[in-house]
C-alpha cells in the first residue's frame, strides 16, 4: 500500500519512540502517508493503523482532528487561511473572502483546474504577523493583504 521508501521514513520515525510504543508515530505515519499519496483514503489509513499495530478507528481519530490531514484529494496548493480571533480581528475573514472571490472557489473547494484547494484554519501561532495562511501545511504567509496574496499567487503558479 505504502512504498518501501514511506515505510523506511515510518520506520526512522518510529525508532524514536520507546519500545513497543509503534502507535506514538501516528502523526508522522499519517504525514508520509499523505505525502505519498495526496490525501488519506481510508484504505491508507488503515494500513498505517495496522502498520503501527493500531485500532484503524485510533488513527481515523487522528487523522480527523487536524486539520494538516486530507480525507479527500485537494488541489496542488493548499491554502489554509487562519481565521481565529487575532487573524479575524486583523484582516483573516477579509483575506479569505479575497480568495475565495480571486479563486472563484469557496471554503473546502477546490479550483476546476485542480490548482487551488481553499480551507480555513484555527491558530497557526503568528497572531502578531496577521493575517496568515499555511501553503500545503508547510509554507506560512504572513500579513496577508491583498497584494501580497496577489504576489504569492502568481509565485505559485
């Protein structure tokens, strides 16, 4: 299900955890299994509960509570607009409603060319650079404006 090279990184990843302490690698597991695939099918997740000798329900339970996890395929950027107090009282619900008029998608939509996935999030931990946006879980944006999603848009095409 996982190719031999996912599984050698879930293998590092859990090394680093006391013997017969396998399910503690939950979070990276799903990650890799992710990175592999695109997104989480309950299939993967799954194999990965089982993988890590884990009730599948214990990583489904994982996998739906944050929000860094995909349960269905997403576009080649995801942008995840922090919309929690600070970033919502600093410009968050504007930058999103930019992007959603800019992107002609809504929350949880994805672009018709596949590009763009648009998803809100909670506190991503940089209330003094507000508004931000995660880029695919891993690239933050800060003092997002209109011109600077403009700036970061046409970086991403």
């Amino acid at each position: 299900m996982l190719t031999p090279e996912s599984l050698a990184r879930i293998d590092r990843e859990i090394a680093k955890y006391p013997e017969g302490q396998r399910q503690s690698a939950v979070m990276s597991a799903l990650a890799i299994a992710q990175e592999e695939k695109g997104f989480l099918a309950h299939e993967t997740i799954e194999y990965v509960a089982h993988y890590l000798g884990m009730k599948p329900i214990a990583a489904l339970e994982v996998a739906t509570f944050y929000n860094m996890y995909d349960l269905k395929p997403v576009g080649r950027h995801k942008l995840t607009v922090c919309t929690n107090l600070p970033c919502m009282l600093s410009g968050g619900v504007h930058a999103l409603e930019y992007l959603q008029e800019k992107l002609g998608i809504g929350l949880d939509e994805t672009t018709p060319d596949g590009k763009y996935t648009l998803k809100q999030g909670e506190c991503m931990g940089a209330c003094g650079d507000a508004p931000v946006l995660l880029v695919n879980n891993r690239r933050m944006c800060c003092k997002m404006t209109p011109e600077a999603i403009d700036a970061m848009l046409a970086e991403l095409t």
